[in-house]
C-alpha cells in the first residue's frame, strides 16, 4: 500500500492521518453501537420494572374491589334476611291484631248483650243505667284504640329491630 500512496503522491504523514481517523471513526461506531445496546438494555429494564409495579398495583386494586364486592354482597345477603325476618314477625304482628280486633268485637257484643238486659232494670234507679253506659263507652271506645295502638307498636317494633340488626356490629378485633 505504501508504493501505492507513493505513485497517487500522497504523503506518509497524510496516510497516517488517514488510518488514525479510520482507526477513530470505528472505535467511535463501535463505541456508539455499545452505547445504543446499553441505553436498549436499560431501557428494557426499567419497562420491565414499571410493568411489574404497575401489575401489582393492578392487583392489589382487583382485590381490593373484590373484597369490597363480597362485603357489600355480604351485607346485601343479611339485608335480605333481616328483611325476611322483619316480614314475617310482621304478619305475626298483624294475626295478633286480627285476633285482637275479633276479641273486641266480641267483647262489644257481650257489652252491648249487658246494656240491653239493663234497660228493663233502669225504671228502679235512673242513675245506674247512665254510669254503666258511660263506663260501657269508655270500655268500648278503648276496646277500639288498644288494638290499633298495640298492632302499630308492635310492629313499630319489629321494624326497629330489624334496623337494628343492620347496624355494623362493634368488633374490638378490628379496632
């Protein structure tokens, strides 16, 4: 090669010069070429990482919104029963009633049994026939109260109880 930088009447120092700068520029390329596939493995890496964390993140969102699924339908569950329950001890309720009412009736009935067998007695003493009937009223108007007031109570009370069996429990466990 020298004989032939000799006829081309190239110098041997603008030949070295050459060389060196061929020698730079490929160890510049290998230099950016290692660089590049070091930069790409990093990369990879940190994408590796981040889809790693974003993976547990999503999880630990699907488990939470299961948990949270399961105790809503947990709750959901024991509304259903507690509501049950409350239907039922109502229709109890409102069989009481119903025998209360037909009790009353048939008090009425003896009641009104008893004022008419006292009218023939009214003529000896006109003073007992106006208390008995004012104390016959009262008993009457009060044997019609008392059942719609105890039938309503009651179940009043049934309903409260059933709200209160929907109210979170107080565990010292979770505290």
């Amino acid at each position: 090669m020298g004989k032939l930088l000799q006829i081309l009447g190239v110098p041997e120092w603008l030949a070295c010069l050459g060389a060196s700068l061929a020698a730079v520029g490929c160890l510049t390329a290998a230099v950016l070429a290692y660089g590049r596939a070091e930069r790409q493995a990093g990369a990879d890496e940190v994408y590796a990482k981040w889809g790693a964390t974003k993976l547990a993140q999503s999880a630990a969102v699907i488990q939470s919104q299961a948990q949270t699924l399961a105790t809503e339908h947990q709750q959901a569950a024991q509304a259903q029963e507690v509501d049950r329950h409350v239907q039922t001890q109502l229709a109890a309720v409102a069989a009481d009633r119903d025998r209360a009412v037909r009790a009353a009736a048939g008090l009425r009935q003896q009641l009104a049994a008893v004022r008419a067998d006292a009218l023939p007695q009214a003529a000896a003493d006109p003073g007992e026939p106006a208390q008995a009937r004012a104390i016959a009223d009262s008993l009457s108007e009060c044997g019609e109260r008392y059942p719609a007031l105890a039938g309503e109570r009651d179940a009043l009370a049934v309903q409260l109880g059933g709200l209160i069996d929907l109210l979170p429990s107080e565990d010292p466990a979770l505290d």
